[in-house]
C-alpha cells in the first residue's frame, strides 16, 4: 500500500457511514418535530443544523451535532421588549423535553445549550432569536446575555472553497479534526476549518497528502490565541503543529529516499491506528500464513511469506484481522 493509498483510506475510515447518516436523520426528524410541537410552549419557528454535521466536516467516532432552534421572538419579549435571560430558555427547554419518554434520563444542560444524548452521539440544541439584517443571538458561555452568532457565514465560505479545490478541502479538514480529537480537541473544531478556509483561499494542492501538510505548515499564521480557551492552550497547540510538521517532514525525506514503508509509519505516528499501513486483503494472508505455519521472518526483519526464517503456527486473532 503507498503512502496516497494509505491516505485515501484513512479518509475513508473516519469518515460518516451511510448507516450512521440514516440514524441521525431519524434523530432529527423526532427532536425536530417535538420541538415544533404547539403543545411544547416553547414557540420554535424552524430549526437546523449547525456545525461539523451540517458542514460534512464530521467524523467517526460521533459526537455531537449542533441544532439551532430559532424562536419566536414576540412571544418570549416582555411588556418592554426585551427578551429573558438565556438560562430561563434553557431550563424551559430542559424541562419539556425531560417530559418526553423517548428522552427519560437522557436530557442534561451542557451550557450554552440543551444536550440530548442519543446512543453514541449528542444532539446540542442552542435557542436563538433571528436577527433582523442576518445572524442570531444565542446564548453567550457565561448565560449572562445574548450573543450574536453568523453559523451560515462559516457554511457558504467553506462550501465555496471546497469547490475552489476540487471537492478536497473538507476531507483535510476531517483528517486534522481527527488528530485534534486525540489532543482532546485543544483546537475548537470550527477553528480548524476557518484556518483551513483561509489556507486554501490562497493554496492549491492534488491530493490529500498535499492538503494535510499546507494546513499545518500554515496553520500558525492562521490560528488565534482568542479563538481558544486561554493563551496556554494556543500555545500548546502550536508546539503539537510544530511536531507534526517535523515528522511530515521526515516522511518526505523518507519517500525521496525509497523508504515509504518507514514515510508511512510516520503518519501513522501522527494519525493513530485509523491510519492503515498495510492492505487489508494482505493482513488477511499474513493472518492465515501465521495460523499455517507459512509465515518467515527476512534478515531484514520484514514479514514474508517466501523466504526467510519460519514462525511457529498460532491460531486466533491477528493484528485486527478476523477471517469470520
């Protein structure tokens, strides 16, 4: 397998699978019609998604999909036009859908908004109030106040890109998104694809490989430190780019010299075990090789299934691979 096979299936293996996408939808169209419910008080104008799902920048494992729920505003201002505080709207929300069967036990507030937790995702529903000339007031974090929000601003501009791009610009972004998960997503999600945004405004490229490696060979001119949760966390997150692009560098060095084998182990160190390093159907064959007795090991220390020195026969499971 080459080092743009292994990409390509990477892709792949952290991207959304039919099955998962019919789910959701299901789970939409069950929260979307309780709360468009006359009976729900809670007077929702229309709903929709935001976020990583909306933007097809989600990835596997799930979590959580984002449902702006626009209200209407006449019926939540008072006597003088104003509108309550947002934990009041939360805690209606809260209480109505706690009251839903379907939802027992599985409603909690994760502020700034209501989060129902459905099997191996979250369903984050934000109340907002459109505002007139564009953008919403949402819950600001601290629940103090209203804040204005533009989620179909960060929606047209990455539609518009990943066009620019041939379709590629958002399977990067799923590919850093899946790095950062396993820094415990020290970079807001949606941050990542703004940087990506301004990235490939500017830079072309022909295939994952290239992509991934202009967004973090750029992103530190992109990145800012208010987009994070403190300084310290912004500052932490360049050092991890900075080590990144120096394996990414070393890989490279490592396809120029003929050594793809040790470029692709050096993915796999950035990426984790979603990155393949070898053919499926060949881990089959070495699986079976082991449990025949077949398999050699080379002096040069590969696996092989012609020459070198045997390996006793096992049985069970190999390396991930079952042959039920």
């Amino acid at each position: 397998m080459t080092l743009l096979q292994s990409i390509n299936q990477f892709v792949d293996n952290i991207c959304v699978t039919d099955r998962q996408e019919e789910g959701i939808k299901t789970s939409l169209d069950n929260i979307y019609s309780y709360l468009m419910d006359e009976d729900s008080g809670l007077s929702v104008e229309r709903n929709f998604t935001n976020g990583s799902y909306d933007r097809d920048t989600i990835i596997r494992p799930l979590d959580d999909i984002d449902i702006f729920s626009v209200l209407k505003r006449e019926d939540w201002e008072d006597e003088y036009q104003q509108l309550p505080k947002p934990q009041a709207v939360l805690s209606k929300f809260k209480k109505y859908l706690e009251g839903i069967a379907i939802y027992e036990g599985k409603v909690k507030q994760d502020r700034p908004c209501v989060t129902i937790r459905l099997s191996d995702k979250n369903f984050d529903i934000m109340p907002s109030f459109e505002q007139f000339g564009g953008g919403y007031l949402i819950p600001n974090f601290d629940l103090s106040g209203w804040t204005y929000a533009y989620p179909e601003q960060l929606y047209d501009n990455l539609e518009a890109v990943h066009k620019q791009r041939n379709y590629k610009v958002k399977q990067v972004i799923k590919a850093v998104k899946h790095w950062n998960r396993g820094l415990d997503k020290l970079i807001p999600s949606y941050h990542i694809e703004e940087a990506a945004i301004s990235i490939f405004i500017l830079n072309d490229f022909k295939n994952y490989r290239e992509g991934i490696e202009l967004w973090f060979k750029n992103a530190e001119y992109y990145l800012l430190s208010t987009k994070f949760k403190s300084n310290a966390d912004y500052l932490s997150a360049i050092e991890h780019i900075k080590k990144v692009i120096k394996k990414l560098d070393e890989a490279s060095a490592k396809c120029a010299d003929g050594k793809e084998s040790e470029a692709l182990q050096l993915w796999k160190d950035i990426f984790g075990k979603e990155f393949p390093t070898i053919d499926p159907s060949e881990a089959k064959n070495f699986a079976r090789a082991i449990g025949e007795g077949s398999l050699k090991v080379a002096a040069t220390g590969g696996l092989s299934m012609s020459t070198g020195y045997s390996i006793g026969a096992s049985s069970g499971y190999h390396g991930g691979i079952s042959e039920k």
